[in-house]
C-alpha cells in the first residue's frame, strides 16, 4: 500500500497554522471535506481484500483523497471495513466505516473525531442505486431541519481505485457524521445503560419528534427501547433519540425492501406509528405544520434531486401532510388503538399555519 506521508505532513501543517491563528475550534475532517455540497473522493483500497468476505470484521488498510477547496489534493492514509446487517450482505457495494488516525487529525490541527460512516450503492442499476441514495440523503436532511440532534450527511461522488488491478467503481455515496462530533456539536453525552427502565428518562417533545418524523417517511423499520436504528443520547438528564437508516421507509422505497409482516403491511410505502401515545397533541401538529414548506422547499431546492424524484418524493410526503390538516385517523400498531388527530386540529390557528 503507498502512503503519502511527506503531502500529508504539508496539509497538516497549513491547517493547523490557520486555526491557532485565527483562535478558533478546530474543524473536523468531516466538516473539511464538507466545503462544498457534492465533493469528489478517490479511496484506493485492495478491493477483493476488503469485499471478498462480507462478514470480516478487520480494518483494510486505504488512501482517501480528495481536492479541498483551494484545489490542494489532501492525502489521507485511513482504515475501511464493512459494516451493517442487511446492506452489509445484500448490496453490490456494502456499507463502509472510514477510520482516521487520531495523531494525523491532530497533527493538522483538526479535532479528533476519527471515524465516519459512509453509505453506498446497493441495487446493481446504478439509475436506481443513486435514486435510493439521494432518497435516504433527503431523509437525514430532512431531519436535520427539525432537530439539533441528528447526524449531519455529506455528498460525495466517489471512486474505489482497486490498488491490485487499479480498476476502478465509481458512484455516488454519503458520509454520516461521526457520533462523537454530534454529541460534542448538540453538548449531549452517550447514554451507556443499554436498558432504560422508566419511560420518563426519555424527553417527551423528541420522542414524538422522532415517531412523527419515522411516520412521515414511512419507516417502520425502528423501535425506540430497543434502540433499533436510533441512538440514545443524554442532555440536560434526559435521554434523546436520533434517528438513523433510513433505506426501509416508504419515501426510500427500495426494490429490496420486505414489507413489514409485523404490521400486516403489503407495501414498503404503507405507515404505522410506533410512538408511545395514542394521544396527539396540538403542540406535536404544529410542529410539523409550521415546517411544512422549509421541509417540502428542501426536496424542491436540492441540486441532486431531479423532477421525477422530485415529485416523488413531494407525492409521498404530502399524503402525510393531508392526513395532519384533514384530522385523519393515524395507523398504529396492531396492539394499540388507532390515533385520532381530529381533536387537536380543532384551532383555526394550526390550520392556517400549513397556508
């Protein structure tokens, strides 16, 4: 494997140089390769090494390269393994976590969060892999407009360089947000107990925040206490959920997907809320209500969404938004009654919100 030690040294010393002059928090390297909303990468990797077993849980050792904004290729010798459960043994290109090195980051004078994930193409039809990925991309920022603490994307078009062949994949993909710069960036902390007994541990507005939000998109591919596709986070001595994978959701709608027998569903686009309460309030409506067009104008501005996503992904959204507005009655889950928004809707001030 060629390092790139003496260019890596240069970048770290011109980094490092800018934030001890100007007194500022050091960046990560997520936010470094975030200067732009679409950003090239090259990750030069043995490729058969890495893929060849999917279930190996060993780091390969990698380059990743890329032009920062000045136009300087910026060098980094990293660690990449597979990870996931589904996607890790199902897609054309497995689900990756990048890993950094703590003394490069330091030594640029960059702050220590060294690991992101990275999520990649599944189906082989690379017209429906990107559109399932720019899909579940609009689902993490979609949440980011609604919550603090949720995990920041980045886009990327990038390509695997196979350092025995030198052939090479190219496609899109997305970074997701080290867990510890989130933590750090929202002043939460790991919530280390696995099991939380009392409901009341758990912040009342986010939960249903994040139930409401796992409605909209369809997704009842999660469940809170379990911590099934969200982290527990602790701030101001209450638990936080953040909500992540997001590819079994109805707005993804993947061609893989299973429709959940647990609900009875016969379609991945059918919904059912897993929240706690059978009781919404006008407060929870509102929420939603008041975002309605940030949330919609999100889709509408994106440079990667085209118009036929586009209008796929509004078509979806809006039977969520007409169901709020209308009163009507919310699928819940077959052990509980269903949900009636008709009662909270009744202020002519949440109706005209959605104006």
């Amino acid at each position: 494997m060629k390092t790139y030690t003496k260019y890596i040294i240069l970048i770290f010393t011109i980094n490092f140089s800018f934030s001890s002059l100007h007194g500022t928090d050091p960046q990560s390297i997520f936010d470094a390769i975030g200067f732009s909303e679409m950003v090239s990468v090259n990750i030069d990797v043995d490729w058969e090494a890495l893929t060849a077993d999917v279930r190996k849980e060993g780091k390969q050792e990698a380059v990743f390269s890329y032009k920062n904004e000045f136009g300087n290729t910026q060098y980094w010798n990293i660690g990449i393994k597979l990870r996931g459960k589904f996607r890790r043994t199902h897609c054309q290109t497995p689900p990756m976590k990048l890993f950094f090195k703590k003394e490069d980051l330091k030594l640029a004078g960059l702050a220590p969060y060294d690991d992101m994930k990275l999520v990649n193409y599944c189906v082989e039809n690379p017209v429906e892999a990107k559109k399932l990925l720019i899909k579940e991309y609009m689902a993490y920022k979609m949440y980011n407009a609604l919550a603090p603490e949720s995990f920041r994307v980045q886009m990327l078009k990038i390509t695997f360089r196979d350092t025995k062949s030198w052939r090479k994949i190219r496609q899109w993909a997305f970074l997701i947000e080290d867990t510890a710069q989130m933590l750090a960036r929202v002043n939460a902390k790991k919530v280390k107990n696995k099991k939380v007994e009392n409901i009341l541990a758990f912040d009342d507005k986010s939960s249903m925040r994040v139930a409401l939000f796992q409605y909209m998109i369809g997704n009842a591919d999660w469940q809170l206490y379990a911590q099934k596709n969200v982290k527990w986070i602790q701030k101001n001595n209450k638990i936080i959920p953040v909500p992540y994978d997001f590819d079994f959701s109805g707005l993804v709608n993947p061609s893989y997907g299973i429709p959940n027998p647990d609900y009875q569903h016969k379609t991945m686009q059918e919904r059912v809320f897993l929240g706690d309460t059978l009781v919404l309030s006008e407060a929870d409506i509102r929420f939603f209500l008041v975002r309605k067009a940030h949330l919609l104008n999100l889709v509408k501005d994106n440079n990667f969404v085209r118009k036929d996503l586009e209008k796929e992904i509004l078509g979806y959204l809006d039977t969520f938004f007409q169901g709020l507005c209308k009163g009507k009655v919310i699928a819940a889950a077959p052990h509980a009654k269903p949900m009636t928004v008709t009662a909270a809707m009744a202020s002519s001030k949440v109706k005209n919100t959605q104006q």
